[in-house]
C-alpha cells in the first residue's frame, strides 16, 4: 500500500471531526406490541418509529414535527435511553472517548476507541477503558484484542513525547506496539492502511452498549426536558433539591460547592435571585417557572446534547417565548444540541435550524426549517403547512384536503404509510414498498415517488 | 355602555359590568371584574387570552352554570330575540331591555304586556320607580336578563337559546351509550315530545351537517377519533337550534389538520345558519379565522374588544400588541419576538390600578393606582387602557 | 465546578435548617388542614383524652414504674408515692380489704362489687379495682397499637413501592401473598397461631404488623405507587442517571408516604380490636388489658345472658374504651384522608 495515498483521509477524518454531527441515527425502530381486541390471540405491533436515520450537528436545534401519536415522544425517549430500540443504533459523540491507533513499528494495524475521562494526557496503562476496535479487513479480531489487553497490561509511557500524543509503547514477542492519537500518526508519517473510516466510526459510541458507570457518564452528558411542568418535577422535592438531584446522583462535589452551582444555574435560566427559588415547592412556581426549573435541572450537568419534548407546549402565550428564547441563548453559551420535538409549526420555525417531519413512525421530509416551511416537497408536509391557522387575518390560505384522519401504525402495510390519505397517490405507490428518504438538493429530503 | 352603535345590526348578547369571584381557601379568585361586551345576530366573537383569565368563567356566568364557591357579585347579559308578544307574556317580573329603531333602548321590569304594541315597564326614574307604557315597535329586540331570571325559565334557554361546547367535551361523552342515542337524549330533554323517526331524522341531518357519515349515529364513542367526536358534540350543540353557540376551546385538543378542518366547517355552518357564536381559545391564531370580532382578556378584565383586523392593525392596549408579538406565524419573515417580562397575576391579589401595570412598557404612576375604565376608542373598538396607542 | 476562583461562600443558611423550617411549615400547614375537618379533631380529641389518662393520670394514681431491686437508691420501689392508696388502686394487685367490724379484721369484700366511693368502677369478679384496668389497659393498647402499625406501614410501603416498581415477578409474588393473607381470616390465623406458640405482648404486635403489612395495606399503597411510577419525574430522575433503590426511596415512597399514614391509622384500630379479641379469648400472655377484662368476666361466668346487665361494671367500660379508641383513631384517618386525597378536600 501506499503510504501517501492514504494520509489524505485521516487528515480528513481530523479536519471534519470537529464539525461533525454530535448524534447519528442509523435505522431506529421501536415496535410496542398490543393486542387488538380483549381476547385476540394474535400479538400485533405498533410501529411508534420505524426506520428512522439522522444526524444531529453540534450545537444545532434539530425538530421533530407530526401530529400527536406519530412517534416524536418515543424517538426521544430512545435517543436518551428511557427505552431501548427494537432494531437500529444511536451513536454519540461523546467527550471521553478518544479513537487511538495501535501501531507495529510505522504501519498501523487497527484502532481502538479508550475512555479517558481526565483527557489523553493522563491516561496511562493502569486506568485505559478500552472500548471498541476497528481493524482492517481480513485481520484476526481475536489475536488483536489479545495484543491489545498485555499492551494494556505492559504499555509504558514516555512523559516526553505523550504530549504530541504518543500514549504507551510494549514490546511484546520481539516487536514494538504502541498506542497512537490519529495526529500522531499522522505527523510521523505512519502507514494507516485505509482506518481512516473505520477511526471517524470509533469517536461515537453505539448508547445500547452502555452500562453501570459509563451509562452513567452518558447520562451526564444527555438530558431531556419534559412536556408537562406540572408533573416532571417531584411535587414533594424543593426546587433545590430538584436541580441538585443529578449533581447528587452522579456524586459531583461537596454540598457546598452544589448549592452554588444550583444557585448559579437558577440564575441562569432567569430565577433571580435564587435564594427565593431555592427552597419554595413546585406548586408555589408558575408554569413558566416551573419550566425554567427544569430547564435548569437538565443544563446542571452541562450537557452536551438535550432532548426537548414539546418543553413550552403548556405554558401561557406571554411566558412562552421567554422559555423558547432562554433555551437559544443557552445554545448559543454552551453549544448545547437540541433535538426539539413539538407538534407546532410555528414554534418549530422560530426554535429549529433543521426539522423532520414525521407521519406514522417515518421521517417523510427533512431538511433546513426554511426550506421546508416555504418550499415542502412530501404531500403530507404540504397539507400539515396548509392547515396551520396564521394570526393574520389579511393573509389567506388555501387548505388542502386530506382523506380520513390519523390512524395507528398497527402492522403496516409494506407500502407508503401516507398512501390512504394521500391526494397524489398513484398505482406505483399501492405496489412499490414505503418510499425512501431521497435527497432533493440545498439538504433537503423527501420520501416520496411522485416528486 | 349603549348598544346603540350599530343601529343596523341586531343585537344578541349584551353583557354589562359582569362581575363573578370564586371564594377560595386563599381568599377570593377575582375572575371576571367588569367584563362588558355586545355581540350581534350572526356575528362571530372570539374571546383570547392566557390560560386562567376568565374566559371560561365567564361562560359558565352568562349561563349561570356556576360551582358551588362561587360568588356572582354584579352585572347583566341581556338575551335578545325578536320581540313577541306572547313569549313576553312568560317574562312578566323580570328585567327585560327593548331596543328598536336603532338606538332606542328601554331598561326597566316587565309589569304588564297591555297589548301586541304596548308594554308596561316599572323603571327608575328621577331616583322613583315609575310604570312607564312602552310603544313596541314590531321589529323591536327584546332581551331578557339572564342573571335575573329563575331557574325552569333559564332552562328554556340553555340549549334552545344558548349552548355551549364545553372544553374538552369530546372526553364527556358517555363511552356506554351510543352517540346518536346522547344526541336524541339531548333533544328530547329540551324539546320533548318529538316522534322518534323524527328526532333520527333530524340527528342524521345536523351528522351531516358537521361532516359524519350518518351511519355512525348507532356507533360508540370509542369507535369515533379525536376530531368525530369533536363534530358529534357540535352537532349535539346545533340539536336544539339555539341563535348562539358559546365554544370553548372547541380544538385544543385536536391535531392542526383536524382542527383547521373543524373550524372551516364551524365557520361555514355559522355563516349558513346565520348564527351567533362566541369563540374561546387561547390561540389567537385560531381566534383569528374563526371571528368577526375579539375580546382580549387579561386577568379577569376585558381590555380590548374590537373587530378582528382593528386588533391585528391597529391594536390600542399594550397587552393586545404585545400578545400579537408573541406569537410566531409560519409566514411572513423570521424574526426575533420579544418576551412580555414577568407573568400574569394571582387572581387573588391581582395588582391595584390597571392590572397589566407590571408588565406594561407605556405604564405610568396613573395606571398604578386608577384602573382604566373600558370606554369606546373608536367606532366598535373599546379599551380600557390610559395611554392608549394610536 | 464553580467559576468563582474563591473558596464557596455560603449564601445561605445552612441546609439542615431550612429543611427543619420546611418542615415545620409543612406540618403547620397540614395542621390547618385537618383542623377542618371536625371528624378528624373529634378522633384527636378522643386520642388525647385516652393519652393523658394511661400515660399522666393513672401514673400519678398508681405511682411510677417499680424500680428494678439493683437500683440502687430506692431499688424494687414505685418511682414516686402513689397518689391512690395502692392497695386498693392497683389493676393487678389491687386487694380491697376492708375493716369488718363483725370480725374485728380486714377481709375482702364482695366481689365483684359494684361502683362505690371507694372503688369508682367497682371491682372486677377477682375484687380488683376496675377503674385501674381501664386506665392501665389504655398504655397496652396504645403501645400495642401503634407498634403494630408502624410495622405494618414500614413493611406495607417498602414492599408497595418496590412491588409496583419491579412489577413482574416480586409484584406478583407479593400479590398473590397478600391475596392469601386476605383470605385467612384474621382472628382465625391468630387462634391458630396461638396455639403453635405462645403469644405475649411484643410478639403479638410483631405478629399483627407483619400480617398488616403484607396483607391489603400492600395492595392499596402498590396502586398509589403505580400511579407515582409513570409519572414524568421518575423517567427525569432516570435520566439525570438515578438507579433504582434512588427512585424507590427519593420519589416513589416519599410520595405514598402520607397514603400509608393515612393507612396507620386504620391499622391502629384494627390491631387494638384484634388484641381485644385474642385476649378475649385468653390466647395471649399479657398481664392486663381491655380484651383480658372481658375474658375474665366471661371465665367468672358474669357474661352469661341472664345477669350481664347486672353486673355492667365488669365488662361495659372496657367495651366501651374498646370502641371509643378504636373509633378515635378511625376518625383521625378519615380527617387525614382529607389532606392526602385532595379530591376530597373542601376548596
Ligand atoms: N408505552 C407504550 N405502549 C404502547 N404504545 C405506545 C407506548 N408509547 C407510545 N405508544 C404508541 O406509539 C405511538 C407514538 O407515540 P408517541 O408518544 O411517541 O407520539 P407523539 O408524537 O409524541 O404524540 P403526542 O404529540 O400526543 O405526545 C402512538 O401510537 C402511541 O399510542
Ligand atoms: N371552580 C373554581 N374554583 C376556584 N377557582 C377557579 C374555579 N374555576 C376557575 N378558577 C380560577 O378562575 C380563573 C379563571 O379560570 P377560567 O375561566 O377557567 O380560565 P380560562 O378558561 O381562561 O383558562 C383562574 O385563576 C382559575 O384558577
Ligand atoms: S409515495 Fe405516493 S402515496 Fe406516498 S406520499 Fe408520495 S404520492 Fe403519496
Ligand atoms: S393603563 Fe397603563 S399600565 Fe395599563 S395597559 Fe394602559 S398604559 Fe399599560
Ligand atoms: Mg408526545
Ligand atoms: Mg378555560
């Protein structure tokens, strides 16, 4: 192989890290089995998401629009681990995992993903985690695990050079192993033997795989807020309590220091001064507050990535954009990701960079909010735009017409679940299989034959 | 506050300093504090406001379908229909109001009916109470006062006069009985004495109305979705043929595909019936395609009412604009929308003066301590605000 | 963790305080709560009245605990002089001898003699003076009571909370337990458990709680604990990375508990009447108490059809404290009820 041609990629692979999606949805399903009538024998499934594949960027507010009982609540209860899917993977980002390549003198003979939470520059052999591996094509899994655990065992480090990111070196059976960072490699001009790919897979995790304390750390890094203020917070709990319930539960700090950073947070989401927020009830604060308590709570951990699920569909008019204004400014501070699920377009439009909207567990049309909104390309999408009511009464719309109403998706059909209601159905659709996700250009996708 | 205004139209509901507290633990919820308004035949009124202002309170007032705790304290609605000289023989004791010939009103209690053109009415004068004969023109409104009549003769106009599409009523149909039979139920409760064949018939009629394919009059609520149920119980409000439907948040629950094509329908139906309504929500957008005219409510108080593209253009109370601001449209341009700070008042001690006050961008010392009275502030548009914007 | 570059400064009180302030508050408020309701005080008022007469009066009649013989000032004496001569006023000793001048000696009087001067409530068949078992059976029952039900609630709540968390398997275990302790009848199971062995005091409250608590107490505080557990916050407690015994004793039990206070109430009553009912029968090891007045008036044949009403004294005050206690602490449950079930709660 040649060693100049495969450089390029893992530059590459460094170049886009930074700017890479935060959370990548590969063909996520979640099916509820119910039964039918009282007595029926059979067991049938509803498909609250279905095959659902995107990617959330760092820092971005991703939507998830559709009409109650279409899937949003369960894809993000999956995406922060409340249920496990079905079938497919979420992979995350996450900030302790570093991707290494484990090197036979200059030739690279596979990646492994360690976790360090204190940084690479202080892990040394007794507290690596390994993770995962990646390995080239046709190499034997088994002897490299092996290799792996004595370098585990044996790998010294030399303090000089781990700062450019050479972590441990062992000599095992006559030969020398070590365990590189990606820029290593690539300064040292080492052979990587197309890992390029294989190392962009190894900076995510698959959350199925998390448990006991890395299922923990995830946790820290991944909160949701919930629909309804009035029952997300424990009525019997101060709000001290509740903000500081996740710094308790993940041990962090001394009383003292969490009292200051729950009073710090409160001010943050606009509870001032905290010490007349501290120590009152849930039923003492008003919806917005409430709120603003559980934006608090979820943001104390300082998260990399929150789940949103409808957090100001509740609230009062006038109260309502202050929520939705608190949570963009905190992006904007803390370069949270937002995955924003609401059933308002609207609020979608004013809160989303991206949105999907979903009908019957599918995602039918994705892509930049403004896109959609001004130019929808999926029947559905157009139909749902068409009937939203516009404070304005100069300005007049031209509903469209759909057939029946929103059912249950109890054992699809293998063919567009839009098919029943849609106005430009045509035989193709009947015969052919759910239509999938294509990309229509400016990022914008559809799911549908007849555009 | 007159009716007389308009002098073309015919007036339906007047409601004039209604006034209605709920006694609580805490001390008294002062719900709805001098709400005043007119609605005429065949218009649509839509009454917006955050959740806990009153809205719904003053529905159940109008019809005086109050809770045990609470504490009507002043006020009149005045219920017009043509006047008839029989029907107003029923009325003999009560406070009735006669308004003819555009703005030509007569309050006073009903003594006698002398004759198809002649009423004898006992009112106030001069600080006496005086009988005085009132000439009755034959197209003259006769309103009755709903909050002093006694309870049969409200009966006979709750649902036949006035009925109401209770919030989330679609979850109050009875999932035992079948939905025709709780329509005809309701039919026959208020107009009985109707031949079966003919209460079906006409069941059929108002399913069809509302957009229900009529077989589903032998069907159980739990076979109907969200939005069936919705029409089944607008239907059940049309049953009796009332002149107004009160409905209160007839789509909150409902998806906005389902909820646009309700409200499309309730609004052709209203046109075509030529009916009067009265709109609750707390969406304006909403309130916005289905209304004539809107009534901003903001804790307990009406501050602006006016016609629905005077309160989209021309807005004069601060809350109005600011409410308008606050809402994000999936049209027009992008923006960044301003949060109202603070939030609204406890009902129980609602702030002195006008009750926006700590909220309000224009506020001065005057409207700390002076409520605002609501007074006309152009033709059909009443604030109560002191420094009104123009 | 915090930005400032400074040790922490405490802002405010320390947290230990505020907590014992909230809990004052709390306890004021639901204070102001149940003196609404009139049942609930008239219960209380009852309680208090039983309270002060077992654990102030009939000390101060009777003379404190005896003292054990090793103390060393004043060993094997009562812990200060009876108010009430002790010969007469002693619900298990008690010895009325009287002065009979036909004899020139003390001897004993008729018994079992009717209220007198002397003896307020008579004596009971064994001459002793009954007003003094009354008043002593008043500690049996409230310790017996509310021993028993704090068993009960500790163990009803424990295993509610964890059968409706788990569900599954421990739910079912624990539920068709609870049915099967449902269908033995109580006083049956206690006759026969009597038998295999032999019952004081102590044991038959353990023997009382534990039934409690595994019988329907589990079953109603299992369903409130249901409710609890598809609430929101336990999902944001599980995602803020809480684990299970977290949201077993953080939310779920801090949620029902006012249910299973509500329930100890109840349980107090029924395990005072259960008491009652074994030493009725004679089946338990107890020195003095209610249900032991009525079993010894029944053994001395005073119970019988024909001259029950005449010799009233024996059993109808212990009946009555039976029921007044019995009915004292019902009532209190039904005033808490009206804090814990808001739906009840006058507006
Ligand atoms: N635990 C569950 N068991 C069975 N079915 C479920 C469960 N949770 C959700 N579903 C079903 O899955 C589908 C998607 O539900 P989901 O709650 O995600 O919808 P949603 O879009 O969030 O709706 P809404 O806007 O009403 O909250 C629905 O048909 C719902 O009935
Ligand atoms: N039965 C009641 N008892 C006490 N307070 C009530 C009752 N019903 C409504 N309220 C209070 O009255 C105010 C107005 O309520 P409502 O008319 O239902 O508001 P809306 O319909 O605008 O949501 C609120 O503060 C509410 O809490
Ligand atoms: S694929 Fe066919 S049925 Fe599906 S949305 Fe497109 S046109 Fe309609
Ligand atoms: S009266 Fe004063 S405080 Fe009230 S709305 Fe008008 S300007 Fe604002
Ligand atoms: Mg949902
Ligand atoms: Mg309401």
């Amino acid at each position: 192989m040649n060693p100049t041609a495969t450089q390029p990629e893992i530059s590459q692979v460094l170049r886009t890290k930074e700017r890479d999606a935060l959370v990548r949805i590969e063909r996520l399903s979640k099916l509820y089995p119910v039964s039918k009538g009282l007595f029926a024998r059979t067991r049938n499934f509803i498909h609250a998401v279905d095959d659902l594949s995107f990617e959330i960027g760092k820092g971005e507010v991703f939507g998830l629009i559709g009409e109650s009982g279409c899937g949003k609540t369960t894809t993000g209860k999956l995406l922060v681990k409340l249920t496990d899917p079905t079938k497919g993977h979420i992979y995350l980002r996450d900030q302790e995992r570093y991707p290494l390549l484990v090197t036979q003198g200059d030739r690279a003979i596979g990646a492994a993903a360690v976790r360090a939470p204190k940084g690479l520059t202080s892990l040394n052999h007794q507290q690596m985690t390994l993770l995962d591996v990646a390995l080239p094509e046709g190499s034997d899994r088994r002897r490299f695990s092996e290799l792996l655990q004595q370098l585990k065992r044996q790998g010294r480090s030399d303090p000089g050079r781990r700062a450019q990111g050479f972590i441990l070196s062992a000599e095992i059976a006559g030969s020398v192993y070590s365990l590189v960072t990606p820029e290593y490699a690539l300064s040292a001009n080492i052979r990587t033997d197309s890992l390029a790919k294989s190392l962009e897979q190894l900076y995510y995790g698959d959350i199925a795989m998390l448990e006991g304390a890395r299922l923990k750390s995830f946790r820290r890094n991944v909160q949701m807020i919930f629909q309804d203020p009035y029952e997300s917070l424990n009525p019997r709990m101060t709000i001290f309590d509740i903000v500081n319930e996740p710094l308790a539960v993940q041990g962090i700090g001394s009383l003292l220091e969490r009292e200051e950073r729950v009073a710090e947070m409160l001010e943050h989401v606009g509870l001032t001064p905290a010490s007349s927020f501290m120590f009152r009830f849930p039923h003492e604060l008003s919806g917005g507050q409430r709120q603003r308590v559980a934006i608090a709570r979820a943001m104390v951990l300082n998260p990399s990535f929150i789940v949103a699920d409808e957090p100001t569909s509740m609230l009062d008019v006038s109260i309502r954009i202050g929520v939705m204004n608190l949570m963009l400014e905190l992006r904007e501070e803390f370069q949270i990701s937002y995955l924003y699920i609401t059933h308002d377009l609207a609020v979608a439009r004013y809160m989303c960079d991206r949105i999907a909207v979903m009908y019957l567990g599918k995602i039918v049309e994705m892509g930049p909010t403004e896109e959609v909104i001004q130019n929808p390309l999926h029947p559905y999408t157009r139909a749902l735009i068409s009937a939203v009511p516009i404070p304005d009464p100069t300005m007049r719309r031209q509903p469209i017409e759909l057939k029946g109403s929103i059912t249950k998706p109890i054992d699809t059909q293998p063919r567009c679940r839009f098919y029943e209601r849609c106005p430009l159905a045509t035989s193709h659709c009947a015969e052919a299989d759910h239509p999938p996700l294509v990309d229509k250009g400016n990022g914008h996708w559809a799911a549908c034959y007849e555009i | 506050m007159t009716i007389a205004t308009a002098a073309h139209k015919a007036p339906m509901l007047e409601v004039q300093d209604l006034t209605m507290h709920y006694f609580t633990r805490k001390g008294e919820v002062k719900a709805v504090d001098d709400v005043t308004f007119t609605l005429y035949k065949g218009e649509a009124l839509g009454l917006v406001g955050e959740s806990g202002c009153g809205k719904t309170s003053i529905a159940i007032t109008l019809l005086r379908l109050l809770p045990e705790n609470a504490l009507f304290k002043k006020g009149h609605v005045f219920f017009y229909r043509p006047y008839d000289p029989q029907k107003a023989q029923r009325y003999i004791g009560f406070p009735v109001k006669i308004v003819q010939n555009g703005n030509e009103a007569y309050t006073g209690r009903l003594r006698e009916v002398r004759s198809d053109a002649q009423l004898l009415l006992q009112a106030r004068t001069n600080g006496r109470f005086q009988e005085i004969p009132v000439q009755v023109d034959p197209k003259a409104h006769f309103g009755v006062d709903l909050i002093a009549l006694d309870e049969p003769r409200l009966q006979e106009i709750r649902w036949k006069g006035i009925s109401m599409i209770f919030q989330a009523a679609m979850n109050a149909l009875n999932p035992v009985y079948k939905v025709g039979d709780q329509i005809a139920e309701a039919i026959n409760t208020h107009t009985p004495g109707q031949p079966p064949d003919q209460v079906r018939e006409k069941i059929a009629q108002l399913f069809q109305l509302v957009g229900i394919d009529p077989a589903m009059i032998d069907r159980y609520p739990h076979e109907y979705s969200g939005g069936m149920k919705q029409r089944a119980i607008i239907a059940m409000a049309l049953s009796c043929d009332p002149d107004l439907i009160i409905a209160d948040e007839p789509t909150t629950a409902l998806d906005v595909i389902v909820q646009d094509k309700i409200l499309r329908e309730m609004r052709v139906i209203q046109k075509k019936l030529n009916m009067s309504m009265i709109y609750i929500s707390h969406d304006i957008a909403v309130i916005a395609e289905v209304s004539d005219k809107i009534g901003v409510m903001y804790a307990g108080k009406m501050v602006e009412v006016a016609r629905c593209e005077t309160i989209f253009q021309r807005p004069v109370h601060p809350y109005t604009k600011a409410l308008m601001s606050a809402f994000p449209s999936i049209k027009g341009e992008r923006r960044k929308l301003e949060s109202m700070p603070g939030e609204p008042p406890d009902l129980i001690k609602p702030p002195l003066g006008c009750r926006f006050h700590p909220r309000c961008p224009y506020a001065t010392e005057q409207c700390a301590k002076e409520d605002p009275a609501f007074k006309p502030q152009h033709e059909e548009h009443f604030a109560a605000c002191w420094h009104p914007l123009s | 963790m915090a930005t400032a570059t400074t040790a922490p400064q405490r802002q405010f009180d320390p947290i230990w305080r505020v907590r014992a302030r909230l809990l004052r508050r709390g306890a004021l408020e639901s204070w102001a709560m149940f003196r609404e309701s009139k049942i609930g005080l008239t219960g209380l008022a009852v309680i208090a009245i039983f309270f002060v007469a077992g654990f102030v009066i009939h000390p101060v009649l009777w003379g404190g605990p005896t003292l054990p013989e090793w103390f060393p000032i004043a060993g094997g004496q009562k812990l200060w002089a009876p108010l009430w001569d002790g010969k007469i006023y002693d619900p298990i000793l008690g010895r009325p001898l009287v002065w009979s001048e036909e004899h020139e000696t003390y001897i004993f009087t008729d018994f079992p003699a009717p209220p007198s001067l002397r003896h307020w409530l008579g004596t009971d068949p064994y001459g002793r003076d009954i007003l003094s078992q009354i008043l002593h059976g008043i500690q049996a029952a409230f310790v017996l009571g509310i021993f028993a039900a704090l068993i009960t609630v500790f163990i009803g709540t424990t295993i509610g909370a964890i059968a409706a968390y788990y569900g599954g398997f421990v739910d079912t275990f624990f539920m068709r337990l609870a049915d099967i302790i449902l269908l033995f009848p109580l006083i049956a199971f206690l006759i026969v458990l009597s038998g295999l062995m032999q019952m004081d005091f102590w044991s038959l409250a353990i023997v009382l709680g534990i039934y409690g608590g595994f019988g329907s107490i589990t079953i109603v505080l299992k369903s409130q604990a249901l409710a609890i557990k598809v609430k929101p916050y336990i999902e944001a407690a599980r995602v803020a990375g809480g684990g299970h015994g977290h949201i077993i004793f953080r939310h779920i039990i801090p949620n029902i508990l006012p249910l299973s206070f509500l329930y100890m109430m109840f349980t107090v009553t029924s395990a005072i009447f259960s008491e009652a009912v074994l030493s009725f029968f004679g089946l338990v090891d107890i020195k003095m108490s209610w249900g032991l007045m009525i079993n010894i008036t029944r053994d001395a044949g005073y119970l019988g059809a024909t001259n029950m009403m005449q010799f009233w004294w024996l059993w109808m005050p212990a009946g009555l404290c039976i029921t007044f206690l019995c009915a004292a602490f019902y009532l209190v449950g039904r005033g808490l009820d009206e804090i814990v079930n808001p739906r009840l709660r006058a507006r």
